[in-house]
C-alpha cells in the first residue's frame, strides 16, 4: 500500500520572505525566490487525518509559501497498533507508518526537483519523522524537522509496563529513537535542523497523572518537558493542549521563526474570494462498507457515498435553497471540487448504506484546500430514539472551560468535557429530545457555528465542526 497524499493546485500569494536558516540561493534585492521554497510534508498524528493540516496551510500560504509546495499523508489506517511487532487489523506499527512517510518523501521530491523537504509533525507523526530519519535513510533528504507535542520519551515510561507499545518511554523503539548521537548526549540525529513545540503543562499525553492511560492516581515517570528533545531548539508556549502544538496560530509562528528567522507578516489569514474545495469522504473500521468490521477512524475513502452542499444562513442554520454541489464519489471517494462564496457557511450531507445520514455545518472557508475531508458517521443503537443527536467537534484543538469561552445550545457545559484538569476531549455528543427543527448554536473563542437539529428518528446525525 502507498501513502495516499494530497497536492494543492492554487496558487498562495507572492509575499516576500527571508531565506531558510539553513540557507537558500538568493535573486536580485537578496530574497530568495518563491519558488526555491523547499517543499513541507505535514504527518498527522494517532488516528487523525490531512485535514487537521488544513489552517496550518492557509497560514503558510499567506506568508507566501508556494501552496503547490504544502504537501499531507493520509496514513490509510492511521491508528497504532496495542503491541507494535503484533500485526492488528486496522491498525499500523511504527515501521509501517514510517514506510508511508519515506514512499511520500521520495514522491515530492521527484514531482517538484527540490534536494530536500521540511518534515513537520504532531504527536505520533513525530515518531514516523524520527525514524524516517535516523532508520529510513531521511537524514540527506529533509533539512528541517518540527515536531509538535510528539511524546519522544514516552506517554508513560513506567518499566514493565506495555513496554511492546510506541509510545512506551522505556520500549525499544523510544529507547533506539532517543539513545546518544554524540558526546554531547544529543538525542537528534544531524545534520537535520530539529524544533519541539510543547505545553507548559496542557497536554494530556506529558502530564504525570496516569488518568489519560487509565491509571488515575499512578505514575507516568513523564513530565510536561517529555516533547523535548537534547540537541533540538524546544519552545514552551503556556496553556497550549496537545494538538495546538501543531494547529494553532502560536505554533505556526514558532514554525515560521524556526524555518525563516523572522516573525510573521500576517496578523491571520488572507481570504480568497473564491475558494475551491476538494477532499475526500471517509468511513469507520476495517472495512468502510461493512459495518461489522468497527467504529474506529481510517482515511480510507468510501465509495458511493452521496454528497450535497449547502449554502446556510449564519444566523439560523437553514438552508438557502436547492443544493450548490451534488456528486456520488467514485472509488478516489473525492467529493469535489466545489467552488465555494467568501464568508458564505455550508451544510455538507453525507448518505452512504451503513451510515446515518451525516449533517456537517462548517463556517466559511477563508481559503482553498484539498484537505476538506468529510466523515460519515454511526448512530449508537441507544440513540436511535432520540430526538437528535449532535456532534461538536473541534478536530484542531481540545475544548477546554477553564480557558475557553465556549458554548453549545445555550450552555457553557459540554457532555463528557469536564470543567477543570487538563484539556482532553476534542468533540462532545449532546442527545436532545424530540423537537420541531430548529437552530442549534455553538460557539467557540468568537467562531460560531450554527445548525439543525436534524431527526435522529429518520437515521439523521449533526455535526457541529470547528475550524480553528
């Protein structure tokens, strides 16, 4: 199997820019030519997809960095495996994952003749760019690697305990990973230039509290500095959870710091009056056409899933006339591209055999992408009665109620979030009694999303998705 990986094919704006820390040739005034900026390969972490990738693009396009040189794998099944020398179904081991970030690699760099690539990571697609690197052969083929809330020394480093597992910190594989390069005691391999982006103490994956493994009360032996790496430049930015290490707005300035030695231009995110979206339609389990085979997340496309677009009212969620794109995904399960209006919202309805039909209400688009994945999804067979059943979602990102202002259906309190602690939880799951259909709002740090709390009677499930 090959890496399945998306390419952009617009173009982002011609903003002037410093060179790489590491160096690029230079024309006429001194800066470097646009099309000299080496390629970025993103790597998601643990059962996620490309599509977290998304806003973290936008900012780079925005900067100026060609998008037709921003570049995501889609790791198949993106889970790893319980033992990682056992095979698992639906599941990938460390090498596997590894495999999948070398036959990319080797792809952008024959399709854009660059000599070398900047490999950014989150969380476990920081193990695969570690590998690739020391195990793979990637030492010569990537000059940058930035790594953001990867667990380097382990989710918990307790001697003895799953120790077959990746994310042990007393496993081989983080033990071979982490073992000295030099005298220095370094933990890197070179000459590749490596950063770290970290939380104070908001990540759930380096805290010393066994809760996120099923072991309140007990001891990890990690601490909030496990990201970090000897011989790496390792930045702390407070509060952050364990995916804004990678998809926030700070993180991608460190990034932008670490790859230019200068602060961003952009204050956000240029808008496109036009943006054209593309990306893919995904199942659950093994097996996206049978239901038997689970209910965990893959990035395996779902053929001959129905999609409609919607354009909605802000204000109230409802649409506004017939649909703007309709199209039964072939085998590639691509469901565009679909031209959409600057600041107008959608509602994308997903209908496959095996699924609720899935109502996703997203805010507007500031900018193309072909990362605008849509999952089908699955009612429990509780909730099969309920008046409806909505999903919020912030797939960048953890809510967080000691930090964040949020809200959902007039209430500051999620299900299943809980008010304190450590941020964890990136979706809630409301059920609400049977109702005529009406508006369901959400709100999160000023982004509002507002919905319609479709019949959960009729087989019909909302999702309420975030995009930043």
């Amino acid at each position: 199997m090959h890496p399945i990986s998306t390419r952009r094919h617009f173009l982002g704006l011609a903003l002037g820019a410093t060179a790489l820390a590491t160096g690029c040739a230079s024309v006429g005034s001194g800066q470097p030519s646009l099309s000299q900026r080496p390629p970025i390969v993103f790597v998601h972490g643990n059962g996620d997809t490309a599509a977290l990738w998304q806003t973290t693009a936008w900012r780079f396009e925005s900067e100026g960095w060609p998008a037709d040189r921003l570049f995501a794998i889609d790791v198949p099944y993106p889970l790893s495996r319980d033992v990682d020398a056992v095979a698992q179904a639906g599941r990938t081991s460390a090498a596997e994952h590894m495999a999948y970030l070398k036959a990319e690699v080797e792809r952008v760099l024959t399709a854009t003749g660059a000599p070398q690539v900047v490999l950014i990571g989150n969380s476990r697609g920081g193990n695969a760019i570690r590998n690739y690197i020391q195990n793979g052969g990637g030492a010569a083929k990537v000059s940058h690697a930035i790594l953001g809330g990867t667990p380097n020394h382990g989710v918990w480093a307790v001697p003895g305990l799953r120790e077959g597992n990746e994310f042990s910190g007393t496993g081989a594989f983080l033990r071979g990973l982490n073992a000295p390069k030099n005298a220095a005691g370094d933990e890197v391999t070179g000459p590749v230039r490596w950063l770290t982006i970290r939380s104070d103490n908001n990540d759930k994956y380096a805290v010393p509290d066994g809760q996120w493994i099923g072991m309140p009360g007990q001891p990890t032996g990690v601490t909030a500095a496990g990201p970090e790496l000897r011989g790496a430049s390792n930045v702390v930015i407070p509060r952050i959870d364990h995916r804004e290490t990678s998809y926030s707005r700070p993180a991608f300035e460190a990034m932008w710091r670490f790859l230019t030695g200068e602060a961003p231009r952009q204050h956000g995110i240029l808008v496109q009056a036009k943006p054209v979206l593309q990306g893919k339609v995904t199942g659950l389990g093994v097996n996206p056409l049978d239901a038997k085979t689970g209910n965990f997340s893959n990035n395996l496309p779902l053929p001959g899933a129905r999609v409609e677009v919607y354009a909605v009212d802000p204000a109230t969620g409802r649409r506004q006339g017939a649909a703007v794109h309709q199209k039964t995904v072939a085998s590639d399960g691509l469901w565009g591209p679909f031209t959409a209006e600057a600041g107008q919202p959608y509602e994308f309805v997903l209908s496959a055999p095996g699924y609720a039909t899935t109502h996703i209400y997203r805010s507007a688009f500031a900018r193309s992408s072909d990362w605008v994945h849509l999952r089908a999804e699955r009612l429990a067979p509780t909730e099969a009665q309920a008046g409806s059943v909505l999903i919020y979602t912030r797939p960048r990102g953890y809510f967080d109620p000691s930090r964040d202002s949020l809200s959902l259906d007039g209430s500051s309190t999620l299900p299943g979030v809980p008010a304190t602690g450590t941020a964890g939880f990136s979706s809630s799951r409301l059920v609400l009694a049977p109702a005529a259909l009406r508006s369901v709002k959400a709100e999160f740090n000023g982004e509002l999303l507002v919905g319609q709390n479709w019949p959960a009677t009729e087989q019909h499930l909302v999702v309420l998705e975030l995009t930043y």
